[in-house]
C-alpha cells in the first residue's frame, strides 16, 4: 500500500451548509483535511492509503458523494497548474522551474491554456522531466496526476454534453476508460 496525497474540490447542493454534513464526513473521510473557503464549495485534501492511485482517489469521490448527497465534483488535483504551483509541489524555485519549461533539452509540454497564467496537465510536465532524467520523480506522484488528468478530463467532456444530445453522448462515453466512467456514473458525477 502506498499512501496518495491529493485534492478533491466538490460543489455542495443547492441551499447546503457545509456544517451538516461534518459527522458523515468524519466517519468516511477522517484521511482528509476539509475546508471551505468558497460560498457553497468544499475542497478535502487527501492523503490516502490504497493500492493505487485509481483506488484512492476513486473511493474518495465515493467516500464524498456519500456523505454529501449530491455533491459534484468540480476538479481533482494536482492536474491543472501554473508554474508556481508545479514548482512547489516539486520543491524548486519558480524561476527554476520556468527555465526547465523552456529549456529544448526538456521538450516541455504544450500548455492547455496561455494567458497571464500558462496552464499545463502537471502529468505532463512530469513526463518531460522524467524522460530528461532530471530527477527522481515519485511514481506514485506521477501516478495521482494521471489519475486526475483523466477524471478531470473525461468529467469535462461528459459534462458539457447535452443530455438532449444522446447520440453524440454514447459515442463520446464509449472512448471513456471503463474504471474512469464508472467513478463518474456510479456517483452522479454525469447527468444525462
């Protein structure tokens, strides 16, 4: 067993009060620590036990939508980050971490978003890093933020089908990994 560090941030239900739902919590995520900086929203930061990522995170967003009963999941973490949030979670400068991105020996990954902040799947990064031996990246590091990509990924792309367009959605979920669509079914993570 190998222990997982993660973030899960869920959308409360309509009119909820994070307060109700605390004795729940504490019995089926007592591995997280729970805050609730946004109107509306919870965020649990995991460290979790499991056999693998898939695992621990999977039965988190289980554990959650249990103990909240229509709660969505709005994003699972580390994917989506900025450069200084890369840089942290690897325990590098900014400053350095910006010079590997653009470094050619690396072949840095393409972000998923240029603007002020430049967005990248962390997964990715990690690849890169790996491939040019930097350093010893964790396996089980890498192995989380695949695990999110995919969940955050699949989730976005499920969501943003109209359940009006039932011929296009049971096309799409049919390139979904089994394991990912299952998570997302099984706790009302997609509406159809």
């Amino acid at each position: 067993m190998n222990e997982y560090d993660f973030e899960l941030i869920f959308k409360l239900p309509q009119g909820a009060q994070v307060d109700q739902y605390f004795e729940a919590l504490e019995s089926s995520c007592s591995d997280a620590i729970a805050g609730t900086g946004q109107a509306g929203y919870i965020a649990f930061d995991f460290s979790r036990e499991a056999s693998s990522a898939q695992e621990a995170v999977y039965s988190a967003i289980k554990d959650v939508c249990k103990a909240i009963e229509g709660a969505l999941l709005v994003e699972a973490s580390p994917d989506l980050t900025g450069v200084t949030d890369a840089a942290n979670i690897l325990d590098i400068s900014r400053q350095y971490m910006r010079k590997i991105l653009n470094d050619a020996r690396f072949m840095a990954p393409d972000p998923v978003h240029q603007g002020t902040t430049v967005i990248y799947h962390f997964s990715e990064i990690l690849k890169c890093l790996k491939e040019a031996n930097w350093k010893n990246i964790e396996a089980d590091l890498l192995d989380i933020a695949e695990t999110n990509k995919k969940i955050n990924i699949y989730k976005q792309l499920l969501g943003s089908m109209s359940s009006s367009n039932r011929e296009t959605f049971n096309c799409i979920s049919q390139i979904i990994p089994e394991d990912v669509k299952s998570i997302l079914e099984n706790t009302s993570q997609i509406v159809r």
